[in-house]
C-alpha cells in the first residue's frame, strides 16, 4: 500500500470514528449553513494504464495497455504567482455554498495533465493503410514503438474536468478552546464528498501524416469521492489538502482537423490537492 492509500485510510477511520463519537455524546454540530467559499490551488495526479483506441478514414487501431504521467510545473513565483501565467500549472478552482448546515455544493475545475510516454513499446491490434505512412500494415497483438512520427498524445492545456460536487464538512476542533488562548482561532475540519462532471480537455495529437492538432473539446465525462482536512485561521482563510480516486471515460477525442477522426480511452486516475482560500457568512 502506497503512503498516499495509507493516509487516506487513516484519515477516513479517523473522520468516522469522530462522526461516532459526536453521535454517540449527541455534541451540537458547528454550523457551516450560508457559508460561501472560493478556493484556488495545485494538483499532482497519477493515472492508470489505458487502451487508447484511434480511428479515422485510414486507419482503425487500438494501443493497448499504455502509459501516461502528468506534467506539473517547476515550483516558482512564476508561474504559479505571476498572474499573467497562473493557469500553466496543474491547478484547481473551487466555489462552493452550504446550503444546509453541513452540507456544501460546489463547482469546480481541475486542470490536470495528461501525457503518453514517448517511445514506449505497446501491442497494438487493427490496420493502417494512408497514402503515405511507414506504419501501413494490419496489426494483431505485434509490438509497436511509440515514436513521434507515429504518435504524440497529450491532454496538456490540459484534462480539464469541470465538476459538480455534494461535500460534508464536520468541525472537528478548534485549538482557541483547547489551548484556552484568545488569539489562537485555528479551526480543523474534515470533509467528505462526491462529484461528477464533464471532460473538456484540449488535446495535443500529432498522428501518423497528420498536421498537429490542439484544440477544446469535449469529449466524455467523470466522477471522483473526495476527502479533505480543512484548517482554518481566525473564521476567514484556510488551507485544505484533498485526496480524490475516480474513474474517466471519454470517448470522443478529437485528434485531427479531420471531424471523423476520433480517439477514445478510460481509466482511474488519483489527484493530491492543495488550495488556500477564503470563506465568509451571507
């Protein structure tokens, strides 16, 4: 088990053991209920092995088993503070509102990465056969070098997935009342969730003859759990860490300038958030 799983195992028994305990001294429940709150932050995302299957006038084949990584930016004040280059990195947007005391909708972006490894060698099943092409042939389970005169493939401006998502969130303490200081106002809670929403990638793809093409599209959809520890500082600011584990599924990649030709693939992914933001009470 990978010390991301681990944490997140730990965390998730230590939020129900809180809700138990609350439950079980029937504890009054802090309030979050007209809380609006905006967030904005960076991401690290992992993604399982896909088969990415390709198909235009010419050509109909699959790759099987590939394998992709992100691309987050080197840490500096730019780009991640310069605001003319703020969206380069892999970041994250949030708005949400409680609309009862716990209970917060909220909507977000999550502009992640997504990178085939270049050179990498796949089985590839299906046939080839453009007017020009070192690649024409029918393929069933051979191997086939990744390279880029063949294939580049990237979600980079980015895997973009807007989403909607419930979210709960208990207080679990506050370390004024436990140090029994008036200035140290810092609030801990914790907040469990599920979200849902559309892809909207914009997919970078140079294929076989093929002139390179990038642009927005959407192109499937997705859906994550969530867990996160909130701190927050004199009722106002806050830092959260956030931990999702979700499923992707698009099958309507645009990879040409050619409309009929598409590409499709799926896959789980898990993204490491961390955002700092600011709430207030309307």
């Amino acid at each position: 088990m990978s010390s991301n799983s681990k944490f997140c195992v730990v965390f998730i028994l230590l939020f129900l053991v809180h809700l138990s305990m609350e439950a079980k001294n029937k504890i009054q429940r802090k309030t979050f209920k007209n809380e609006v709150s905006i967030s904005w932050g960076w991401n690290r995302g992992q993604f399982t092995q896909s088969d990415l299957h390709l198909k235009g006038t010419n050509y109909n084949f699959t790759l099987n088993q590939i394998v992709a990584k992100d691309r987050q930016s080197p840490f500096g004040f730019d780009p991640y503070f310069k605001l003319s280059r703020i969206t380069i990195p892999q970041y994250d947007f949030r708005v949400g509102y409680f609309f009862k005391h716990n209970w917060q909708l909220s909507f977000g972006f999550d502009h992640m990465k997504y990178v085939m490894q270049q050179d990498q060698i796949v089985s590839i099943n299906g046939n080839i056969s453009t007017t020009d092409s070192t690649y024409n042939g029918t393929y069933s389970g051979s191997n086939i070098q990744l390279k880029s005169d063949f294939l580049t493939f990237e979600h980079t401006d980015g895997l973009n997935y807007l989403n909607l998502e419930l979210r709960r969130k208990e207080h679990l303490f506050n370390f004024k009342k436990i140090k029994q200081s008036k200035y140290l106002d810092i609030d801990m809670n914790a907040i469990a969730g599920f979200g849902a929403g559309l892809m909207y990638p914009k997919t970078n793809t140079h294929l076989l003859k093929n002139n390179r093409y990038d642009e927005f599209h959407i192109a499937g959809f997705g859906f994550a759990p969530v867990i996160a520890l909130n701190v927050t500082f004199y009722q106002f600011f806050f830092i959260q860490g956030e931990f999702k584990a979700g499923y992707i599924n698009m099958p309507d990649i645009r990879t040409t300038e050619f409309k009929t030709d598409k590409a499709s693939q799926h896959f789980m992914f898990l993204q490491e958030n961390i955002s700092f933001g600011f709430r207030y009470k309307i």
